[in-house]
C-alpha cells in the first residue's frame, strides 16, 4: 500500500505530463491553424461533419475545427453552423482561414445544441453524418474510427463515447449520472451515445419526428443528445460505442475554468437529464423498447 505522500506525488506527477501533452498539443493546432494550406476536405467522401457553436465559444472552436482538419479520413464536408444572429464580424479571421481549407459556415435559426444536427439532416438527408462537440480535442483518427465501423454495418449509430442506460422500474430510468460509461463494442437499446466523442448517424437513422421542434423545445430543450436517442429508437434503430486504444477526446477547458453556461454541467449537475428523459420516454411511450 502506497503512502499518502507517494500517491500525491503520482498524482502530481500525472497531472504535470497531462498539462504539458495538453500544452504541446493545443500550441501545435493554433500553430496549424494559422500557417497550414493544404485541405481538410475529400469531395469523393461520402462523411458530412457538423458541428456548432455559440456565443463567445466562438473565438476558440478553431482548435476543434484544426483536429478535425487534420484526421486521417477526411470527410466530404465540415460544417459549423451559428446562429443567423451572428454577426459577421463576429467570426474570427482563423475561422475564415480555415474556410480555404474546406470549412462551410453556415447560419440558421438558433436551436442550441440542436443547430449541431437538425439542419445537416435536412440540407444532407442521403448522407452519413458525424457530429462532434466545440469543446473537445479529437485525436487524428476519430473520424477513421467511426467510418471504419459503418463501412462493415451501415444501419447501425456508432459513438466514441456513451453510457449504459439504467432501469430503474417498468417505466423509469435510475438517475443519469449513475449510467455507467460504455466502452464494450455491443450493440443495445440500452447504448447511449455522448456527443463529446463523437457520433456517425447513418442516413434515414431518425424517425420523421426528429423535426419536431415544438416539441424537442418543450419537453427537451437542453438535451439534444436525449432527443436523438430517442428518435432512433422510435426507428428501431441501435447504437454501438466502438472500441478505441486511448482517450477519445481532449476536453479543450481542460481545467474547466470556462464551464460556465455549458449543457452537460447545466444537465448533469442539475439532474436536468432526468427531466428531460422522463418526458421524452413518456410522450413517446419508449419504455417497451429498452
């Protein structure tokens, strides 16, 4: 048994190799962002990459865009959508950079987190499309990770990251935060994809209800994760968290110094998502699914 001293050495010692990875990680995607030209795009992919960001989250996504830039499979499109009140010179000149490389802007009505994927399945509905978060360092073959998964099983949602759902009774689910994370390659009603590490949702995954803003906005307005969930499994759809040989993603606020206003602490913390579950496996009667 280690003593006290020892194991906050350890801890100490893991810490101060995490910062500088992290340091030395971050400083070379700014580096990229600002001085590379080549693309990050392939117009014979089939992949669509979306993602959004608000507010004065903004001035740092460049950094997730640069990871994504630079993955070893590239996909057809990269796309941020903002909100259509953004004004223009809100946008930073790296993102505008990044716009030569491949990278599409693009505005619509503000949704939340929901502008992640809403619109892409509207503007893209034929085609295989992997949502990533704005807060995350994505290593360089998570986009790989995922396609190589869909190309042996094209009707199947595959995450980087989820948890285990957890029932609790005939029509209730234990508390959130107590679903255990998922890392076994087995496809369940019961997988719940994470959006932090990013999801490939093949086409037509969804039920037609997917576009219910009305009532996402009413009974889910801070989950879009819960929501997608359940589309899919109102289309008998499954999900499979595949199985990766490191971290699946750098958290960008490492030291959560920014986590002001974020959903998932907003969710988590809140029990917000026990909410939400609740009134989105009632109003669709999901219970007989799980």
């Amino acid at each position: 048994m280690k003593n006290p001293i020892s194991k906050i050495k350890m801890q100490f010692r893991n810490l101060l190799n995490k910062t500088i990875e992290y340091n030395i990680i971050k400083q070379n995607l700014i580096n990229n962002a600002l001085t590379r030209t080549d693309s990050g795009v392939d117009e014979n992919s089939p992949l669509i990459v979306s993602l959004t960001t608000y507010g004065k989250y903004i001035n740092d996504v460049y950094i997730v865009i640069e990871s994504l830039l630079e993955q070893t499979v590239k996909p057809k499109k990269i796309v941020l959508w903002i909100s259509d009140k953004t004004e223009d010179t809100d946008i930073p000149a790296v993102l505008k950079l990044q716009e030569q490389r491949g990278l599409e802007i693009k505005k619509t009505k503000d949704i939340r987190s929901y502008k992640k994927l809403i619109p892409t399945l509207k503007e893209f509905p034929d085609n295989p499309i992997i949502t990533f978060d704005d807060d995350c360092i994505y290593p360089f073959d998570a986009i790989e990770s995922l396609y190589k998964n869909y190309c042996k099983d094209q009707n199947k949602i595959f995450c980087r990251v989820a948890r285990r759902m957890k029932i609790k009774s005939k029509n209730s689910f234990m508390p959130y935060k107590t679903f255990p994370k998922e890392y076994i390659k087995e496809e369940s009603n019961l997988v719940f994809p994470v959006g932090c590490g990013g999801t490939l949702y093949p086409p037509h995954c969804f039920d037609a209800e997917v576009f219910d803003e009305k009532t996402f906005q009413e009974i889910c307005p801070l989950a879009d994760d819960i929501w997608f969930k359940a589309m899919s499994l109102k289309n008998s759809v499954q999900s499979v968290c595949v199985q990766l040989n490191k971290e699946p993603y750098i958290d960008l606020d490492i030291f959560m110094q920014n986590q002001n206003g974020r959903l998932n602490a907003s969710n988590v913390d809140k029990n917000k998502n026990d909410i939400q579950l609740a009134a989105v496996w009632n109003k669709f009667n999901l219970w007989n699914k799980m």
